[in-house]
C-alpha cells in the first residue's frame, strides 16, 4: 500500500470531525454509540480470517473490536485522514499483530487491489469529497466475493441527539439549523436513493439500505451531557461563530440541562435515533 499524506486542517471532512473534539469526548461518543455499533457489528458478520478495511476509523474503537474478532490469518486496516485521531489510536492500541493503522484519504489511496474481505464504517463515508471517486477506490480494494457495510445518519430531524437544544439556541443566535443536502458532512448519505445512485455507479451490486428506527442513550449526569450537546455538531458550529459571552452561553447551558432532566429517567438520558445500515457486494 502507499500511503498519500494529505493536508487534514483544509479538509472538509475535518471541518465536520474535528480530530482534537473527538478525542475529548470519545469516550462519552463511543458509551451514546454503543447501541448502533453492537447492532452493525451483528449485521457485518466478520470471520476471524478476514482481512478488513474500517473506514474513518477515529480513535481505532471500531477497529480494535474486529481485530478481537479475528485469528492470526486475519488482519483489519484502520484508516482516517486525522493524522490526530490516528496517532491517537496508535497510542490506546499498540502491539496488536492483526491490526494497523494508516493515514490517507481512503477516496484516492492506493489500496492494494482484490484484497479485502469486508470494507466497513461507523459514520466515516460521509466527508468524501467526491464520493462517486471514494466507492470505486473502495471496490477495487475488495476482493471478488468481498462486501461493503456502513452506518450513517438518515435525516437530521430523525435524530434527536443531534437536534435537541436547537430551538434554544436560535432564541439566543437568530441561526437555525443549515440546510441539508448531498454536500460532504454527516448527512450526505441520508437518502437511500442517492446511496443506491452512488453504489451502483461504483459498480457494486446487491445494495441494500435498511433504515433503523433506535436509540441514543447515556449514563451522564444531565450537566456533562447539555456540554457535550453544546460541543458537537451544529449546535457546536453556530455557537463558536456567534462569540456570545459567557453569560448567555451559561444561560444557553442552564436551559439545554433543564431538556435533559426532561429526558433523564433512573440514571439514563435517552435520544431517538434514526440509521441507515447499508450493506452491498462486490
């Protein structure tokens, strides 16, 4: 494989996955996404002798739990174009001989070809800047009998994780929510027709888009999670452009915390939640 260093800090997909925010609460990301991530690991079926390729990796959690998936025949390729939340990876998993790690864009990365069994991501297809270029890289980088499978977001208002504490927001700002489209950023591969259109231009066959009506959940107090609310996402995007001073951010905060006590009960914060799970063959 050889490797394409790319310029992260003038990449829209850092823009949107912003490599310093994600460490900081990866931890927090990865307990809400627990429940969409079981449930895409049951559907891609990894066999311990695989050799796998997880796309926007991040922090390497993905990857690390098929590397546990795997035997010494077996071998799983994380890759991300944050340098950041690679050398991050690298740091939490070192030493393990069916997994590493590589820094590119998987759009135009010299994958060596036929060679993959499965081609995965949680959330990491969305940022290509050209995603017609992106899947047909990807295709010839599986083998023959090999298969794709990824998670993303269906359509923002679906998913209250991502929009709640936005009416408040705009109370304060005057902003409301961007518009969506098929622009590179977490919602590029909402609708299902444009994923089969891209797919199936890619050149692969026996696509399949199931849209997942489930949850996003927490054991957070209700403070830790109106911050991370206020952190990430649009919420996050508006805020750092407003510059609002710290007394209306503090008054932002105390109303976002009041909608989690509403969600809160026993000790778990609960959010709907919206995915497409997609799969297809080469």
């Amino acid at each position: 494989m050889k490797q394409k260093i790319i310029n992260v800090e003038q990449s829209e997909y850092w823009n949107e996955k912003s490599g310093p925010k994600w460490v900081k609460n990866e931890n927090a990301l990865n307990e809400r996404l627990s429940i969409l991530t079981d449930e895409f690991f049951s559907r891609v079926k990894i066999k311990a002798s695989d050799k796998v390729l997880d796309i926007g990796c991040g922090g390497g959690d993905t990857t690390f739990r098929v590397s546990k998936l795997l035997a010494d025949a077996g071998h799983v390729v994380g890759a991300d174009i944050s340098k950041t939340l690679l050398d991050h990876a690298k740091s939490k998993f070192s030493d393990i001989d069916t997994m590493t790690f590589v820094h590119c864009d998987a759009q135009n990365y010299s994958f060596d070809e036929n060679y993959f069994d499965k081609v995965i991501s949680r959330f990491g297809v969305m940022f290509f800047e050209s995603p017609l270029e992106a899947f047909k890289n990807i295709y010839c980088s599986l083998k023959t009998s090999g298969s794709l499978n990824f998670v993303c977001w269906t359509n923002m208002m679906e998913n209250e994780f991502i929009i709640e504490g936005m009416d408040i927001i705009t109370k304060y700002t005057q902003k409301v929510l961007p518009e969506v489209t098929n622009d590179p950023g977490p919602f590029a591969f909402s609708e299902p027709e444009y994923i089969k259109e891209v797919l199936e231009s890619a050149g692969f066959k026996n696509i399949s888009v199931d849209k997942v009506y489930t949850f996003i959940s927490t054991k957070d107090s209700t403070e830790k999670d109106a911050e991370l609310l206020m952190g990430i996402g649009p919420r996050a995007r508006i805020l750092s452009e407003e510059n609002l001073s710290s007394e209306k951010i503090a008054m932002i905060k105390n109303e976002i915390i009041k909608l989690c006590e509403q969600r809160q009960s026993g000790k778990e914060i609960t959010y709907k939640a919206c995915l497409n799970y997609v799969s297809a063959n080469k």
